[in-house]
C-alpha cells in the first residue's frame, strides 16, 4: 500500500507513549450493561500521526453497523477506504440477522489479518514499523442478541518476538452475552484500560446501580480529567433498549 510507505496514512493515536515499551490504549471507551439496557459513552480525542506531525482532532467513535454497535479504541484510520479502517473492516463481514458473537468473531479475524497486512507491507519502513510494533486495537461490540443486552470486546494486539521474525498478531475477547448475569445482578461494565475510571467506579457504587446515564458520563469526563494528553471532550452517550437506540449526547457531525 503505497500511502503506508510515504507515511501519509493518517494512523489515529490517542496515546503518545505508543513507541514505548509498554502497549498503549487509545481514546476513552465505556459500555454499561443492566438486565434491560446498555448505556455507552466515548471522548472524542484523537492524535492523527503522520510523518513527524501529530495533530490532536475530535472525531466520532461510536458507530451503527447493521443492527449493533462499535467503537474502537487504539491503533488504526480514519479515513474511508483504508485498510485499518475498523468500521469499514466490521461491516465487510458483519452480515445483516447474523448473531451478534458471530459478527464480533469474523471481525476479530478481519482485524488481525489487516494488522497483519499492513505490519508486513510496512517491514521496510522503519519509522512506521516502530509506530505499528506493539499496537493494538481494542474494538466494543454492543446490542441486542436474543432479545437481550449483549456486550463483547475483541482485543487484537500486535506482539514483537524475540527473534528478528515478524511480530505475531493475537486476538482475545471479553463478553457479556445475552444470557450473561454479573455477580448480584450488579451492571456489567467495560472499559479502556483507566486507573481513574476505576477509581470512578469504586467511590461510586450507587450510581453505576441507579442511574448508568450518569455514571457512564460521570467515568468518562473523570478520564479525560485524568489524561488530559490522549482524551478529551466532548462526550457521545448511547442508550440501547427495548425501544431502540436513542442518543443522549452526540457530536453535531456524528452520523
């Protein structure tokens, strides 16, 4: 892919250490599942990386795809008609009246075999291969299967070998299907990975029982607060019920 080698794709980071040692996350994601209904929220953060630029730009993360949902966290574009476009990725296997966990399985492969690809096609680029090596891309999958709340999480992280081969790429997966019931019929929540959403969670157990709206919102600005470097404002908040899908706060430019 000839845009990969000039380093003109805009890859979408939301954390600058992603060339440390240690795999980043990017952005500010979290889905709150109850028995009845499922309230997401997402920043809106992202640093755009090309060449030796990085641009900080607000963007929509949550996305419809047939009859679900997704947003994405980590290492990937933007931009129609590019091969780390993960929306683009989940709606070209994701078929219409297919079961939710089967749309997030052929996702998880579709995600890392473009991973894949374009770790290959960058081998010879040293400055994008370092960007790309130790990546990841972190993917929520949420609405109703069965006629219940579902919630799933496909992590794809792209892992260096100690040999001079090419890095692996592995899949793992979180979820909370339909028939999913946490300990205490407590909500079942997921998140990016955040020291102070789950310092949120733990000073507010009342809230996260009683009004999910508020505590979704609530444990996104507390994040963004606390990470002002790769998350900000403004907030999208999505409920799913039994009626539908209705947005409590969204971007004027969301879709």
């Amino acid at each position: 892919m000839k845009s990969l080698s000039r380093l003109t794709l805009s890859l979408v980071l939301l954390i600058p250490q992603l060339l440390s040692i240690r795999p980043s996350l990017a952005t500010t994601i979290a889905v709150l599942k109850t028995p009845s209904q499922i309230v997401a929220g997402a920043d809106s953060m992202g640093l755009f990386v090309s060449g030796e630029k990085r641009i900080s730009y607000r963007f929509c993360k949550i996305h419809s795809v047939n009859d679900f949902f997704i947003a994405s966290a980590g290492l990937y574009d933007t931009r129609a008609g590019q091969r780390l476009n993960i929306t683009e990725i989940v709606r070209s296997v994701a078929k219409t009246g297919d079961p939710l966990a089967l749309a997030v399985n052929r996702s998880s492969s579709a995600i890392a075999s473009a991973l894949s690809q374009v770790l290959a096609e960058s081998r010879k680029d040293e400055a994008l291969y370092n960007l790309l090596v130790r990546g990841n891309v972190v993917t929520f999958f949420f609405g109703r299967e069965d006629g219940r709340p579902a919630v799933y999480m496909n992590r794809t992280v792209i892992a260096p070998r100690e040999d001079s081969s090419l890095p692996s790429v592995e899949s793992s997966q979180e979820e909370c299907g339909p028939l999913c019931i946490p300990p205490d019929n407590h909500p079942y929540l997921i998140h990016t990975t955040s020291q102070a959403i789950d310092d949120f969670r733990s000073k507010n157990p009342d809230l996260l029982r009683n009004d999910p709206v508020a505590f979704v919102r609530s444990i996104i600005f507390a994040d963004i607060a606390a990470n002002q470097n790769r998350s900000g404002p403004p907030v999208d908040i999505l409920r799913l019920d039994e009626s539908g899908a209705t947005w409590i706060d969204r971007k004027p430019n969301c879709r």
